[in-house]
C-alpha cells in the first residue's frame, strides 16, 4: 500500500509547514502499514481450518481442567446434536452392511460406499461422532432414496484366507465437503425395511498442528475382523490332526479392508475402545485433530507436529513406519498416551488392493511363510508373531513403558483398578489414596512391568491392581493367586516427552458415563484423564513432572 502526496505548488514552501507535511507522511505511511499488517493477520486467520493454526504463531493456548482448549471444538460441539444415529437394541439387525473404500479422507476427496442389503430401498445419513450437547452427534450430510440390491458372495483366498468385497459394485460416491468438519464419522444405512448399519470413516486436517492427535486403530479393527469367516486370531476348518500351535494354522495371513466389520453393526469396536474419549475431548472443547494407523503409515512425520498422541484402546497392530515416526517424535518431546494394554505388540505391513493403495493387511505371524523372507526382504517389515520376535527383534516394551502380559478369561467381569502412589500428579482433585479401589475398570488384554533391555530407569507404577489367577491367562509372572495389571508413566530423560500406558483395554469404556450408584468409576477416570491430558497438552511432561521410579514401593516385592 503507498501513501499519496498532494500536488505541489509554485511558491515557496514554508520550512515548517513542510515538517508538518512531513510529520503527517509519515504517520500516515506508519498506519498504512499497520492497516497492511493487520488486514494480512485477519485474512490469515479466517483462511485457517479447524486445527490448523501453529503453536508458533497463536497466543498463549486456553488451559480448561480436562486440557488445551480449541475454540473451534467448543462451537463445533455448540451446534444442535442429533441421537438419529444410534441403533437401538430393538432395531432389526442384519439385512444391510457396507464399507468405505478409503480409510481417511481430506477435504476435496471423494469417497465410495459399498453396500449390499436386503432391502429395496435405504438411505445414507452422515454423522460426525463428538458430544453436541449430550446427544452425541450431529448429522453433517444424507443421500436420496437409493435402490437396494445384494451383492455377490465375497471369495475368500485360499492358503492366505483372505476375505474381499472387491467384487462388489459401487453403490455411490460421496465428497467431502467443507461441511465434513475434521472427526471421526459414522455413515449410517437404513433400509425401508427397518435394517441399520454403519460404516465408519475419518475426515482428516492434513495441515493440523492441533494440540491432540487423536489415531483411530484401524489395524486391531481389521485384524480382529471375522466377515467372511477368517481374522489374523482364528478361521474355518480343522487344523492338521493333533496340532495345537499357535497362532491357529486356520487363521488369515492377509485381510482386507475391502469388506464390511462383522461386530458393532458395522462399526466394530468403536464405541468401546474410542467413541468414549472422543466424546469426552469433545465435551471439554479439547484442541483435537484425528487420523487412522493408516494415516500415519502413508505419513509418519505429521506425528511429531503434536504435542500429544492419543493411542486408544487395544493398539496391538501397529506398521513399522508407524513405529518410526511415533517414536521419532516421541523423542522430539511428544507426549503419548497408551490408553489401551498390548499396545506395539503386533507387528503389521500394507499392501494393494483391487480398490486402492494399502487396502490389504498383511500379518503372516510366521516369518517362513511370509513371501518377504524367501524375497530378501526387510526384517522390519517381515511379518513374525510379534514385534519382539525375529527377524524384527524390536519389541515395543521400551516405548510403552512395560510389557504384555495375558487377558482376562472370556466370561470374567472387569476386575477393580487399584490406586498405586497417590500424591501423583495423575490423582490431583480426585481425593484418592493409596490402594483406593475403583471398581469394573480392568477388563481384555492388561499390561505388567518387568524387567527387560531398554525399560526406563524412572518407571512411576500408578496404579497396581492384583487379578485373581482363576480369572486370567498369564505367563509374565504370578505372586501368590495373583498377578498384576500395572499403570505406569515414565518421561525420556533426554526429550521429556512423557508416556503413560493404563495398563488395560478397558480404560475408555469405563469412562462411559454411567447411573450414581456404586459400581461405576466413570467420574473417577475422567478426572485423571483430564489430568493427564492437562499436563501432556501443556508440551514435554518432563519439563514439568518428570517421573521418578518407585518400583522399591510396591507390593509384593517385585510384582
């Protein structure tokens, strides 16, 4: 912008009518330039999309109790919330089921939904999963009346048992619009003949560098996908006579994700292991930003531009530069919580489908059939029965803090939490102490500490819960008729990038807000995880809290 001078004049200027002149110049050039400066910032922030603005450029962030507050989270969750998107328990299931064939989508993209139903005609509703008030979601976007059809069988592959709905046709394509907010989405099918499902699907912000990275666990959900009869866990038809090896010789080597989730109606474990604190972050207008493990493959180095990463419950499947680029920002000072056990357990690569790039997940589980092997192939990237087995021998125990170590039995109901060093920063506001039991909190997988190469030397255990032997599977160690599920937190001496694992699969659930009677921990957790999101989101824990061991406290010596 330039300042324009008036015409001059042929008699004399007077000497200080000229320093006037000039003093005015230069006040107004001054102004124009900050008019400049400010029209410039004010662009700039209204171009900028949800969890896109740079921790460099913002203002001092808003600290609210449960964390970092983003503005754009409290008016999003402001909006009028539907509860059109759940199935009821008396809702006819079956009868429709679909899947995506993208894992995650941007703005501008397009995706395609692929259907097969019973039904001759269904809709298509779009529901972005927060809080909105209590209701839980709000409809973002809904099809026309479609015409129904059912698709062909899906084959399965022989010797891999692979199961893909790549044959099926394309039922239609959605775009993702500036209307699809950045979150996680359930597409939810509804037949004119009352059938429901739903198809989930994560909206990214491929410029965010929001506080929280929130990493939907797409691996574990496909992984543990039965349609079609086989997952990487079990499968049809009998093994060799006599033979009890595990993994089960039955089971997949690859599945796709080229096919409906057999559990969930459709959305699998969603709203156990995630939908929970999703909602709670929502609630608390927390500065999220959401991707998938898929994500994060295709794009390790987003991790590192976050000051939190956000591992949900059973995140046992994880990719190798998954791993690489986790664990190079964790040693950038990005915090991390495991909020589920067995986490980095399995070891897990991508490949092609008919429908796309990485539509395939491939786990062998048995290094001399993977085809790699007998290729030359990377040993991080050969699929063994876990990431501490060869040829990767790269355990994820020195990430997470301790290691894996059994499972309630199926049938078992979840066993209490209990409160392990309660001055811990972790408990402030909770009025807990030591051995405080918090009931129907430990449930699935449980993870333990244990002495092994690499385990940080300033291991905090925060919550030390015994497990009746009767109720578990284990071989990582039993003290009496018990063993143990641990909670620990650690901060890298070199970083301060803090990392707590909760030591067990059911963490999320049992923040599900439930009746004021007893029995229920959900206010409990919430205040701790709150807590633990506060200090993480301020940046590197260490800086602030860092952990000191006190292994030598805990009871039984050695558990």
């Amino acid at each position: 912008m330039a300042a324009t001078e008036p015409a001059g004049s042929d008699s004399q200027p007077d000497p200080g009518a000229t320093r006037h002149r000039r003093g005015l110049k230069a006040a107004g050039l001054v102004l124009a330039v900050v008019l400049c400066v400010l029209v410039v910032l004010v662009v700039a922030v209204g171009t900028i999309a949800p969890g896109t603005s740079s921790r460099g450029s913002r203002p001092t962030p808003h600290v609210g109790r449960a964390g970092v507050v983003a503005p754009w989270v409290v008016a999003e969750n402001s909006l009028r919330g539907t509860t059109a998107w759940q199935i009821p328990r008396s809702a006819r299931i079956g009868g429709i089921e679909g899947f995506a064939d993208e894992n995650y989508v941007a703005t501008g993209q397009r995706v395609g939904l692929y259907v097969s139903t019973t039904a001759s005609h269904y809709r298509v509703v779009a529901y972005r999963m927060g809080y909105y008030q209590g209701r839980g979601a709000r409809e973002v976007w809904s099809s026309g009346t479609l015409r129904g059809r059912v698709q062909p069988r899906c084959p399965t592959t022989p010797g891999i048992n692979m199961t893909s709905c790549a044959n099926w046709s394309r039922a239609l394509r959605v775009t993702i619009t500036s209307a699809f907010v950045q979150g996680d989405y359930l597409f939810k099918l509804t037949g004119n003949g009352g059938q429901q499902a739903y198809v989930p699907l994560t909206v990214w912000a491929p410029a965010s560098s929001a506080t929280y990275l929130v990493m939907n666990r797409t691996f574990v959900e496909e992984g543990w996908n039965a349609f079609g009869g086989y997952d990487f866990y079990q499968g049809k038809g009998a093994c060799a006579p006599g033979a009890s090896v595990y993994p089960v010789c039955n089971r997949a080597r690859v599945v796709s994700f080229d096919r409906p989730y057999d559990t969930g109606n459709g959305a699998s474990d969603f709203f156990g292991d995630e939908y929970p604190l999703i909602r709670f972050c929502e609630e608390h207008g927390l500065d999220v930003t959401y991707v998938t493990d898929v994500t994060v493959t295709e794009h390790p180095g987003i991790v590192a531009r976050h000051r939190v990463l956000l591992s949900l419950g059973h995140d046992e499947s994880w990719s190798y530069q998954e791993r690489v680029g986790v664990q190079q920002a964790e040693k950038k000072g990005v915090n991390i919580v495991f909020f589920g056990a067995a986490s980095v357990l399995r070891h897990v690569r991508l490949q092609a489908s008919p429908l796309g790039r990485d539509r395939q997940e491939v786990d062998y589980r048995d290094p001399s059939e993977d085809p790699l092997t007998a290729r030359g192939g990377s040993p991080m990237e050969i699929t063994g029965n876990t990431w501490s087995s060869p040829p990767s021998s790269w355990p994820g125990d020195p990430l997470v803090g301790e290691t894996y170590s059994g499972y309630l039995l199926a049938g078992t109901a979840p066993a209490p939490f209990v409160v392990a060093d309660a001055r811990s920063w972790i408990y402030r506001g909770t009025h807990l102490h030591n051995g405080s039991v918090l009931p129907s909190v430990i449930a699935s997988d449980i993870d333990h500490v244990a002495q092994f190469q690499g385990a940080p030397a300033d291991l905090m255990v925060l919550g030390h819960s015994p497990i009746p032997l009767s109720e578990v599977y284990t071989n990582q160690g039993t003290w009496g008729a018990n063993t143990y599920s641990d909670m620990t937190y650690y901060t890298d001496p070199d970083s301060g990038a803090g990392v707590i694992d909760t030591g067990n699969n059911n963490w999320i659930n049992a923040m599900t807000a439930c009746p004021s009677h007893g029995g229920c921990a959900a206010g409990e957790l919430q205040l701790i995880t709150g807590n633990i999101l506060r200090l993480f989101g301020l940046g590197p824990a260490g800086r602030r809290m860092p952990s000191r061991s006190n292994l030598a406290s805990i009871r039984p010596a050695g558990s």
